[in-house]
C-alpha cells in the first residue's frame, strides 16, 4: 500500500503537521508505516502538487511557524476510489521464516533457542498491543459504524500476534517431540504415577547426560508426558555433570528452571559425600526445582510434596 492513501485518511478525519503524520504512523497500531519520514514529506508535496491535499502556514508568537495539510475534494474523491478499489490479499513475507527455513544448519539447542527468542518477541508485541487497546485506540470514532470497525481492526491485528504465538509454541513442541523420539531410545526412563501426580523416572541413557541439550531433550520429554516432574538416577548422568568445574551441572540446572521444570537427582551416598559435590548439594537442596538425594524414597518425597 502507498504512504499517500495511509496520509489521505488521516488527513480525511483531521487537518494535520507533518510532525503530526509522523508521530500517529509511530504509535498507530492500524495505520502503520515502516518507511522514513522523509517519505512522508515527500508524500506531502507531490500530493500538494496534484491538488489532493492543501497547506496553511500557522505562525506563532512563542513556537517556530508549522505547516498544517489539509484534504481537498480532490483528495477526498481519490481516497474513496482507493477504498473502493479491489482489495490486496494480505502479506505473509516474514523474514523470520526466512532464517527458519535455513535453520536446519542449527543443532537442536540453538534451534530452540532461536524460537524461544522469537516467541518472546511475538509475546512482548501482543502484550503491547492489549496494552494500547486498553487505554483507548486513537481513532476518528465519528460515528458508532466506524468505532466498530476500527474495534474490528484491533482485534484483526491481536489476532494476527495470538496466532503467531501459538503456532510458534506448536512448531516448539513439534521439533522436541522429533528430537525425543530420536533420543528416547538412547533412555530407559518409566513413566511414574503416585497419587494423581506423574514424573519420569530417568534409569540410565546410552550417551550419559551433561548438557544444556540433555536438558532441552528431558524437558521436551516432559512435555510429551505432561509434566513438569523429573528424577534422574546417577548412571544416566555423565562424569562432567559431576566435575563443576564443567558448569555442565549449572547450566543443565538452569535450563531446568527457565522451563519451570522440577528435577531431582539420585546421587549414591559415596559420591554425593565428595568435597564440592556435597557443598552443591547442600546449596541446591535449598532451592525448589532442583535437588540431589541419596535415597529414591527421599528424592520421590521431595518430588511428589
């Protein structure tokens, strides 16, 4: 769409600065604009020149002069035609899918990660737009048929981000249960259930657990089982888990809590009484998403409370 119909409504509902044009583009949800505002200007003269648009020059005694745009019939004449005119299909060029069709080069943590940091920025533009919604859309609202439809527009454009939110949530939970179904068989885990409450009980895995990846592929377990329980037994955790000078244990720990997933660890007595590995676990056995006990039964106690 060209910036001279987007000015034309504007200037249809009120006489406006260039300054004025630009700030309502900026923090207009509806009558967006991503050019620069030299092209606005532009805009103004060559519709000035064509006659759909007239100016007054407004000087005042304590602020430089401003130029005020006003529509002419011309003008008026050439929106309606605009507006009457066959509608465009609506655009679907995303740049994001563009670097997501590439993605394939990612391993599957960056992967996600990538998708988490689209998903948040989806997230922090819905919540923007609710927030604008709420305190009042700037609108003409001449009559009570084009306060509706511009109402109509707003929900147009919530649901444009809610959409996108859930199918970015969706093309997660895909990729984690294609990757879950690639390593689960490197697992022996059991699906536990206890008094209503169910957790995934991790035995032993063929490639011994210690990275941030590990912890993407459990918690995307978790997420095909429905829950947010997990304990994991010590012969399916690697050396490096248990080396701190790895982070391995920090940095599976965190990914743990960003997903709000509540893990424990079964640690046998002999090697969770070792130097720094019991300051660990006296440090982490005061927190609530992750601890390491000797015992199952403590650990499931823990777990299940």
């Amino acid at each position: 769409m060209s910036i001279k119909y987007a000015i034309l409504g504007i200037l249809s509902w009120k006489s406006s600065t260039g300054y004025e044009l630009k700030k309502f583009f900026k923090e207009s949800s509806i009558l967006y604009w991503s050019g620069n505002n030299n092209q606005i200007y532009k805009a103004l003269l060559q519709m000035q020149e064509e006659g759909l648009v007239k100016s007054e020059v407004i000087h005042q005694e304590s602020s430089p002069s401003k130029k005020i745009y006003t529509i002419t019939e011309e003008g008026l004449s050439e929106l309606k035609e605009w507006i009457l005119s066959a509608p465009e299909a609506p655009e679907f060029k995303k740049p994001f899918l563009i670097q997501l069709a590439w993605a394939d080069l990612l391993s599957d943590e960056e992967l996600n990660e990538l998708l988490i940091k689209y998903e948040n920025e989806i997230n922090m533009q819905l919540i923007m737009q609710e927030e604008n919604i709420r305190r009042g859309v700037l609108s003409p609202n001449r009559t009570p048929r084009e306060n509706m439809i511009w109402n109509m527009i707003s929900e147009n454009i919530l649901s444009s981000y809610r959409n996108e939110l859930n199918w970015v949530r969706e093309a997660r939970k895909k990729l984690a249960k294609n990757q879950s179904r690639e390593d689960n068989n490197q697992m022996n885990y059991q699906i536990r259930e206890i008094d209503h409450k169910k957790y995934i009980e991790i035995f032993s895995s063929s490639r011994p657990l210690s990275t941030e990846n590990d912890a993407l592929d459990l918690i995307a377990l978790c997420g095909e089982h429905n829950t947010n329980l997990l304990m994991i037994h010590y012969d399916a955790l690697s050396e490096d888990f248990f080396n701190l000078k790895t982070k391995a244990a920090g940095n599976m720990i965190q990914k743990f809590v960003n997903y709000q997933i509540k893990a424990v660890a079964v640690i046998p007595r002999e090697i969770i009484q070792k130097g720094r590995l019991k300051e660990m676990a006296l440090e982490t056995n005061k927190g609530n998403h992750f601890r390491m006990y000797e015992t199952k039964e403590e650990a499931e106690k823990w777990l299940l409370n």
